[in-house]
C-alpha cells in the first residue's frame, strides 16, 4: 500500500493506491485496517484518484434571516450591523442557498428564488408543504413538511420528484453532515438517513422538541424548548458521529431558539423575538446580542451551510481530514462510516465514500 500524503502542508491530490495481490485480499485490510477482521471483496487492483483542495478561506460572515413578514435581512458577524436585503410575499418559514441563489420556503408552499448578488425575487413554484424546514442535497431541494414529510424537490421545475415519510417524528428542522441527512421534531428526537436513504433510524434524543439544529468539527447541536410558547431554550451537545440520549453538555439561552447556525468556530441562535444571540459552543457564554427587530423563523449562511455529504469535519473543505475522519469511523464501525446503510462495514462503504468525495461539494 502506499499513501502519498505529507502530514503537513500538501498539495492539490492525493493517490492511494492497493497494490495488486492475487488472491489475497486479507493483506490489503490487514495492510489499512491492522485491527478490523472484516472480509472485503476488494478487486485485485484498486487505484482510486481523489481531488482534494488546500483551505481557501471562504468568506462566511453573513447571516440571512426571515420570518412572518417575509423580509430578509442580513447580519454581519464582523461589525454586528443588520441590513434590509429584500421581500417576498409570504411569511418565510425556511431557507437554502446554492450557488449564489436564496431558495424561501413560506408556510402556504411558495418558493421563492431569490439572487443574492441583486436581492431580487426571480423566480416562485408552488408545491403541497408548509414548508417547514428545507436544505439543499445534490441537485435538489430537501423540503419538510411538518406532518413529517420531505419531499425532494426539483429547483429549475418545482416538481416534486421523490417524497419520504418519517412516522417516528414531525418535522421541524433539516441538517446535512457526515453522509447523513437529519431531521428533528417537537418529539425530541433527531433522526439519520444515509444520503440516497429514506430509511431514518434514530440518532440522538434531547430534553426538549427540538426546533433547530448546527454541525461542526465534531458536534452536534440540537436546539430546543421544553414546551409550546416557552421563551428559554437549550442548545444540547452531541457527538455528532454517535448521537445517542448522552449529550455532552447543555447551554440555556433567552430564546426559542428557531435558528441555529454553526458559524467561524461560532453559534448563532435566532428566535421570535427578533434576538440574534453570538454563543461560545466551548463553555456556552452569549458573547454578543443584536436585537434585528424580525421574527426569525428561519436563517442560514449567505454561502449557504459549509458542509457536505463527504466533508466530515464540517469545514466546508474535503481534503485529508475528512478522509481521516471516514476510516477512523469505518474502523469503529459507527453509523457515518456505513456509507451505503446496510449495516456491514466493507470495500462498498469505502467506494461510496469516495464517490461522494469526488463530488464535491
């Protein structure tokens, strides 16, 4: 086996390569996994090519917002300033970006495409939702109703193309990491599919219903209150690899918590009463508070959420760590590293990891 990968500073690939053994393909796992005993039917040749790029340093510092008014608003996390950015019609109730387009879900089902260079509404589609929670996987957008179904939407038709139902909760909020599609719900659970998947397993449970929930290096966040109307919330800490009913810790917050966004090594948590609370998710002291005067119902990064199916550390870039992070969790057979969600862990995850790798985010 060989691995052409510095440990520090490297450059824009990296080659592995399984040298070919006939016949034997105990050596290749004994070879990457020393201490797995599990069979992989791994073809005797097997060179697999993965782009990775160097951290560029995307700049994320701007927060979009919206609630019942159907105003969307920005906050700069540098100066703290809160801006007018534009309208539409109906009270938002959700939000995705992609590729420099704001997608607005408003609780009547009306979808609005929003430019975010210009803040113009361009473009609107209709479908049968409240819309509740949305997110954006692949090429499509991942729409919850609060009934507890997602619909996988086509954004250029507005065709719904593929629908799922969850019967273990409702729908409140939508997350995307480590090769997991998550949903949370005023049942207090938090559910995980496989991307590809519309088998949701439980994943973590938390005192409270959950309304929304972050990723990052290694956390997840769930948000949430301990009953209808209540004005204080609680941020629960998880592993965001094993989930579970342990949480790590937990953080009180004057907020109903609506929104949370994981942000600059920061938390940002949004509610009704339009306070947009800065949180250290290190030891949970509130470092900043911008009273925006909106009911926030909904808010997301202007770049939209840094993470994808293959970026495990949750850092907007696929590079070593993630790579790093997928075997560690192959070897421990934990659920993110099962790519494929057929409860065994062999050759197919680590080809369906890859794949999801190449593609980017």
């Amino acid at each position: 086996m060989s691995l052409g990968l510095p440990t520090k500073e490297w450059g824009w690939f990296f080659l592995i390569v399984l040298e070919d053994v006939p016949n034997d393909t105990s050596r290749v796992n004994q070879n990457i996994f020393p201490n797995r005993s599990t069979i992989m039917n791994t073809p005797r040749t097997l060179t697999i090519l993965a782009a990775a790029c160097i951290a560029q340093g995307v700049s994320a510092e701007t927060i979009l917002f919206a609630g019942s008014q159907g105003v969307v608003h920005a906050l700069d996390t540098d100066t703290g300033e809160v801006t007018f950015r534009g309208v539409c019609s109906g009270p938002v109730s959700s939000m995705a970006v992609h590729d420099g387009t704001l997608y607005l879900g408003d609780t009547n089902g009306v979808f609005y495409t929003y430019d975010v260079a210009t803040n113009i509404v361009n473009g609107a589609f209709v479908i049968d939702s409240d819309a509740n929670a949305m997110a954006w996987l692949g090429e499509h957008l991942v729409v919850a109703d609060s009934s507890g179904r997602l619909d996988y939407v086509n954004p250029t038709t507005g065709e719904v193309e593929n629908s799922a139902i969850i019967t273990d909760t409702d729908i409140t909020t939508i997350g995307l990491d480590a090769g997991g599609l998550f949903v949370g719900g005023h049942s207090s659970l938090a559910m995980r599919a496989h991307i590809g998947q519309d088998s949701f397993q439980f994943f973590a449970a938390c005192g409270s219903s959950v309304q929304s929930m972050a990723f990052d290096t290694n956390t997840m966040y769930l948000s949430g209150i301990a009953f209808f109307g209540a004005e204080q919330g609680t941020v629960y800490l998880f592993d965001k690899f094993e989930g579970g009913v342990n949480y790590s810790g937990t953080y009180s917050v004057d907020s109903d918590v609506n929104a949370t966004v994981a942000l600059g090594g920061m938390l940002y948590l949004g509610g009704t009463d339009g306070v947009i609370h800065e949180m250290d998710p290190s030891d949970g002291t509130i470092t900043r508070t911008f009273d925006t005067g909106i009911e926030i119902q909904a808010m997301i990064p202007e770049s939209g959420i840094i993470s994808c199916p293959a970026d495990y550390d949750a850092d907007g870039d696929l590079d070593f760590n993630d790579v790093s992070n997928f075997i560690n969790l192959f070897n421990n057979q934990l659920v993110p590293g099962d790519t494929t969600g057929d409860g065994e862990f062999n050759y197919f995850d680590i080809s369906r990891f890859l794949t999801l790798f190449r593609a980017g985010c």
